[in-house]
C-alpha cells in the first residue's frame, strides 16, 4: 500500500475535506468550465486578473479527492502570480506529474504532494484538470466569461 | 425477472453449478494484481475469455488463416467455415430461424449504427419519432441522434422510475403512430436492470413501430429467443459474452433486412460491380463489406460453444446467488448508497460509498487486485436521473464467487479507512 500512501498523501486528504476558494467569485474577470467526461469531474474555475496579475482565484464542482484537491491547491498557488508565472507553473506541474516514476523534478512545494500520481496513470488526468481549466481561463481572460455560457468546456480529454 | 427472458428457477432445488470448474477454464483467473489475486468484478465492461476462445483465435492464424469467401484454396475453405459455422452458431445461440438472418458486426455499437443508417436513414421522415428508454447506453442513443438530424425525426424518451425501471405507463402513453422506431436494452448496463421487452416490443407493434433491442448485457447472463420475443433487431457483442472484441451479432427480420439498403460499400457485399450499376449480393453479405475480424469471429464461435456446453439455467442461478449475496452485504456497509433496485435485475450492482468519490475507490480497489468500473457507465442520462456523478459498479459472470465479493467488501471497507 506504499503507492497507495503516495498517492493519497494527507495534505491531498485533507484539501479533499476541506477545499481552499471553494467558492463562486461574482464579478470574476475569467468564468471557466472543466471537465473530465471519463469520471465525470467537473469544475468551474473563477479568477480576478489586475492586469496580468492573478489577484484572486476560486473553484466550485464535484470530482474525486485527486480533483478536488488538485483544484484547491492550485487555486492557493497561483494566487498573486502573474499570468506567464502561472502558466510557467502549470507547465512545471504537469511535467511532474507525467515524468517517469523515480525521476527527479522540480521542487514545487506544497505542489510536490501530486507527484504520487505519475505511478497511477489512469488518475494523471485528475489531477491536471484544474491546470488545464487554468490554462484555458488565462488564454482569453476578456472573451472566457462570454465563451464559458456557449462553448464547450475544457476537457482534459 | 421476466417471465419471458429466461426459463424458470426455482430457488429451492437449483440444480448444482461447478464454478471452480468454470474459473479453471478462464487463464487469466490466476494473475496477480499488484501482487494480489485478481478478483475481476468488471464484466459489464468486457468479460474474461476461456481458453477454448484462446485456443479457437490462435488455431485459426496457426491453420486456418486466409480470406473468406473470395479463394479456391484450402485455407479460404477452412477460414470460411469457421466463418459461417459461427454464423450459424449465433443464429442457434439466439434461436433465429435462419442464419442468413445473422448480420457479422464489429459489434453492438456497429449494429446499433448499422440499423439506425440503413434502415432508419431510409423510413424516417419528419415528424415521426425514435422512441428510447432513459437506461440506454450512449450508444443506442448517439446512432439515433444522428440519424434523427439527417432525418428530421424526433427522439423521445421513456422515463424511468426510482429503482430504475422503464415507467410502463409512460412507455405506453408515448407510443403513438407517429413512434416509428422503438431502441430499448434488454438489460441495462449501469444498473442492471432487465426490462420487459416481450411486453413492449408487442406494445410497440400495436401501433406499427419496429423494435431494436440493445442485447449486449443480456446475452452473457440470459436465454435470448428472438422468434419468441417477436423483435425486429437484436444487436450484441461477442466480448461481453466471453468472446473475442471487435465482432458482434445483427438479428434482423428477414423482410426487414432484405429492404435495407447496404450500410457500407466494399468488397463482398457486391453480387456484380460496374460502373454504371453494382447489384448487391444478398443478405447477410450485402451489410459485410470488406475482409471481417475473422479470427474475431472464429473465437467468438467457440465463446458461443462455451456458453451453450453450460447449464444456463444453473449458471443464472449461480449468478442471482451472487448477485444477492453481495448486494446483502455491500448494504450493510455503512454510508453506502446502492444505485438501481429494479425487481428485475441481473449481474450489477451499482452504488456510491459516502465520503469517497467512486473514481478514488476504484484506485484503492485496484492496489488490492480488485477490479471494478467507476464513472458514469456510457449512460449519463441514468447518472442525471439520480443526481450522481458516478457510480462505483460491480459487475459479475458465470466464474464468480462469494468469495469475490467478501474481497470487495474488506477492499472496501479500506477505502473508508482511506477516506474516513
């Protein structure tokens, strides 16, 4: 069950329990939808941009303890970062969590609870939903309040 | 149960079924998950192949391998045989009376989409409707969708009720002259629930529609008669019935499929071929264009030898035993929630654990050898119906035990460690 242990580290349990901004933002600057259509995680993603800076960022759906945490972590670390910081941050966590099992990476702090998952890769996309809800939300900040009523929802499909 | 899908089981003096027997034919019974034994709870999914089905896709590469149909040599001679034996075989497993009645699919999906462009690109009109159920698997409801935007006929849906049966009021009440087409499963694969076709599918000629009935889970776990239920279509899968993927069963009504026009157009489904005009051979090979899965085909004749060497009647019962057992015991865990209390239910059980989404089950299920399917089962509309995301479904076959599920009561009863 060591794997087990890496994968559900108390940290991630815990953010599981209790979600950090696991709220609505009303007058958020970027509205966007996620969605893993294979276990049917579902999130939506609220930001508050300052120009090119991420001043607040909050989440609401329902998904697995990998999701939801994933989500509330993610929602803490790039508050205050720029745009590009954030984005240089997704990349970094991504490649985390798709690197061979055993390789060094980066240290990402708090973020390093998610490196478990590489050894699991049926819950990668789990775990990177939130990031690519992100990713999403940043690209076309003044056009995805709009575009999250009418288009599809990002898939990490 | 319904009276009519299967024959009788009197509880009391069920004859004896050999399931030690039974596991010893699947191979792959004896891996090690994660260093544990596998406890396969996922046949719903796709179901374990015995050895026979192995030895029968191997034998025809090592003795057999050639095209159908199309050469004078031996080997052609052989793979067409294994071939049409299998056709046969399938037109016998489902009591059809003649096995150029049994179209060689890819599988349900393909038959399902087989149907719903040949047949029902060429009888429907605007205004008329594609009657569904709200169990339905996605697919056998995206064909109609399509179908029904290249036609401009309207879907409608019969709800179900809150065990997870089909509404038969409902069914009834929206039933009219303009209901063309009926697509119904014979069991639903989320909740395991089994419908009273022969009932509806007699309803549903009443006023002149034609049934599909989406037969993928009913064929492991049921006696299927299509003269008997009276259907127009009955579409399976070869690998939910312990045969190879890629190639499943069309039952049509003669008349109907010597009307159809041909779904696909390649080689073998033509009579004569010219640039002016192809003539197109005659059913069943009019809808097989191009070289099949024939090894595919060829095991899934020995899956439906497999089947029928069984005591059916004995390995449902095994099954039910099963079935109940585990839905006793996985109840009396606390925070569970089971998903699909029909009456009538057969090889499912669906159900949510409070405190741990069904997809973080399923990984601390895993780690213990035990495989189950979590999420939404292809039938979202069933997931909608009941406000869930998704479920945690086990689903069960001929070879498992009691044993099996008190495996997957202790995994899960580490999940709420885990998650407690």
């Amino acid at each position: 069950m060591t794997e087990l242990n890496d994968l559900y580290q108390e940290v991630i349990l815990d953010h599981n329990r209790r979600p950090h901004n696991f709220r609505v933002i009303d007058a958020a600057s970027a509205k966007q939808e996620g969605y893993n259509p294979l276990c049917g995680d579902r999130l939506t993603l609220y930001l508050t941009l300052d120009g090119n800076v991420i001043k607040d960022a909050a989440f609401q759906g329902s998904g697995c303890a990998i999701s939801k945490a994933s989500a509330s972590l993610m929602t803490d670390a790039v508050k205050g970062k720029s745009v590009t910081e954030a984005r240089q941050l997704f990349e970094q966590f991504h490649a985390m969590i798709t690197s061979e099992p055993g390789t060094p990476s980066d240290d990402l702090g708090k973020l390093s609870v998610f490196a478990g998952v590489r050894e699991f890769p049926t819950r990668i996309k789990c775990a990177s939903l939130a990031w690519h809800t992100m990713k999403a939300a940043v690209a076309h900040p003044s056009t995805a309040l709009r575009a999250s009523e009418t288009d599809a929802p990002v898939s990490t499909e | 149960m319904t009276p009519t899908a299967h024959v009788p089981r009197p509880r009391s003096h069920a004859p004896a079924f050999d399931v030690a027997k039974v596991r010893a034919d699947f191979p792959i019974l004896s891996e090690l998950v994660h260093g544990k034994p596998l406890v396969y709870l996922d046949s719903a999914n796709t179901s374990q192949k015995p050895l026979s089905v192995i030895r029968a896709t191997d034998d025809y590469y090592r003795h057999a391998n050639a095209n159908i149909h199309r050469a004078t040599h031996l080997l052609s001679e052989r793979a067409t045989g294994l071939y049409e034996g299998s056709r046969k075989k399938a037109a016998k497993f489902l009591n059809a009376a003649d096995p150029h009645t049994i179209v060689l699919t890819k599988g349900t999906t393909d038959g399902i989409n087989l149907v719903a462009q040949s047949y029902g690109r060429s009888v429907l009109k605007p205004g008329d409707e594609i009657l569904l159920s709200w169990l339905e698997h996605h697919s056998n409801i995206v064909p109609w969708q399509l179908v029904a935007e290249q036609t401009g006929a309207a879907i409608k849906v019969v709800p179900i009720n809150d065990l997870g049966e089909i509404d038969p009021e409902e069914y009834v009440r929206l039933l009219s002259p303009r209901t063309k087409i009926v697509a119904v499963g014979h069991v639903s694969n989320a909740l395991g629930t089994i419908n009273p076709i022969k009932a509806m599918i007699a309803q549903a000629h009443a006023h002149g529609a034609v049934v599909l009935v989406d037969g993928a889970q009913a064929a492991p776990h049921l006696v299927i008669d299509v003269q008997d239920l009276d259907c127009d279509f009955y579409v399976l899968s070869s690998h939910k019935m312990f045969g190879p993927t890629g190639t499943g069963v069309l039952y049509g009504r003669k008349q109907l499929l010597e009307a159809m026009p041909p779904y696909q157009g390649g080689g073998d489904m033509i009579s004569n071929v010219t640039f002016e005009k192809t003539l197109y051979n005659q059913i069943p090979y009019k809808f097989e264009a191009g070289t099949p899965n024939i090894a595919g085909v060829a095991g899934f004749g020995a899956a439906i030898d497999y089947l029928m060497s069984l005591d059916r009647e004995a390995a449902l019962a095994h099954e039910d035993a099963v079935l109940e057992y585990a839905t006793a015991r996985v109840r009396e865990i606390p925070g569970v929630r089971i998903i699909g209390e029909a009456r009538h239910k057969t090889g499912v059980l669906s159900f949510l654990l409070e405190g741990a989404h069904p997809h973080d089950a399923g990984t601390v299920l895993d780690q213990q050898g035990i495989a189950v399917r979590t999420g939404q089962h292809c039938a979202q509309p069933v997931m909608d119906k009941f406000c869930i995301p998704a479920t945690i479904r086990a689903s069960l076959a001929i070879y498992n035990t009691r044993e099996d599920i008190d495996a997957l009561v202790r995994g899960l009863h580490k999940v709420r460690e885990v998650f407690a």
